[in-house]
C-alpha cells in the first residue's frame, strides 16, 4: 500500500509539474487580467462596461484547461514517464548478471604447475560461455547470440599472471565476451 501511495504521489508530482510548465504559456494573460481586475476594483475606469465579466469568464475558462491538462497528464502522460524511468526488463536484469559473474572467471587465478586446475577452469568457463549463449539466442534471439560470441578483431597476446598460454587465451576470450555483453547492455537489443 505504501508503495501505491508513494506511485500516486509521483504521478501527481509529474502531472502537476508539466501542467504548471503547459499552464505558463498564459501566465502573462492571467496577469495582465488580474492586474486589470484590481485596478477596476480599486475604481480606475475602462472604456469597456463588461470587462470585469468577460475576465471573469475568461479566468474560468483558464482553470478549467488547468484542470484538464493536470488530468490529461496525470491519467496518460505520468504513469508512462514513470514506467519509462523505473521498469527494467527481465532481458536487462539477466545481462547484468551474465556481465557480474564473469568478472570472477576472468580474475581467477590458477597455479601454473596444476594442468588440472587450468583443464577444470576451462571446462568450467566453456560450460558458463555456453549456457550464456543459449539463454542469449533464446531470449533475444540469434543476432544478440551472435553479437555476444563475437571475437572478431582480436589481438594476440598473453595476459601477465595467466597460468599457462590456454588460460591467456580463456582471458582473453572472456574479456572479449565481457565487452559484447556490455555492448548488447546498452545498446538496448533486449528491447
């Protein structure tokens, strides 16, 4: 319930805010009407016998289009502008934790006498890479699948600290899948 409250109030925050901003097209009108109202109140005469009336019903006419724009905003344009502000996709939430997991794989360590520990570590990356990409082209479809497996453009090289040239090459291979899914992050291919 609070949560519901706390939508409300920002829809007519958002409401109000953009039918003030709509509203201050005719602020000079409004004010040039009251000036004019309270100089005949105060007895200075006009040419015009009726005037008063007619900026009376003027002024009504302006509160009514207040009335109508607040709530032209406040049932259409503030409920979207806040689901445009707010909503996140499921897509998006998944890419991010695709991209937050494979921080650890690239930066793990491995000694470089344990060809085990490197033959599991690969294993273990090939399984993560493709259960990533079959999500992927499940779910965003074959492009996106084929923008995160992309390696086009490499350079070869070995990366300081790796335990062996195969696990340079898992770095590599990874940082480069890394870089794709901030890519298709945003980018908004999940959209």
């Amino acid at each position: 319930m609070r949560e519901y409250r706390q939508y409300l109030l920002a829809c007519f925050v958002i409401a109000f805010r953009g039918s003030v901003q709509s509203a201050s097209n005719w602020a000079g009108v409004v004010g040039f009407g009251s000036v004019g109202i309270g100089l005949w109140y105060f007895g200075v005469k006009f040419p015009a016998p009726e005037w008063p009336w007619d900026f009376v019903v003027a002024l009504s006419y302006f509160f009514v289009a207040c009335v109508v724009i607040f709530l032209f905003r406040l049932i259409f344009v503030a409920p979207y502008q806040l689901y445009r502000k707010y909503w996140r996709p499921p897509a998006l939430e998944q890419l991010n934790k695709f991209y937050v997991e494979i921080g650890p794989l690239i930066e793990r360590s491995l000694p470089k006498d344990d060809p085990a520990a490197i033959d599991a570590h690969v294993k273990n990356t090939s399984q993560w890479v493709n259960n990533t990409a079959k999500w992927i082209g499940d779910n965003l479809g074959g492009p996106a699948k084929e923008r995160f497996l992309d390696r086009t453009g490499m350079l070869a090289g070995e990366y300081l600290g790796a335990a062996s040239a195969q696990h340079s090459a898992v770095i590599s291979n990874l940082t480069r899948y890394r870089r794709n899914l901030r890519d298709l992050i945003e980018k908004d291919v999940w959209r």
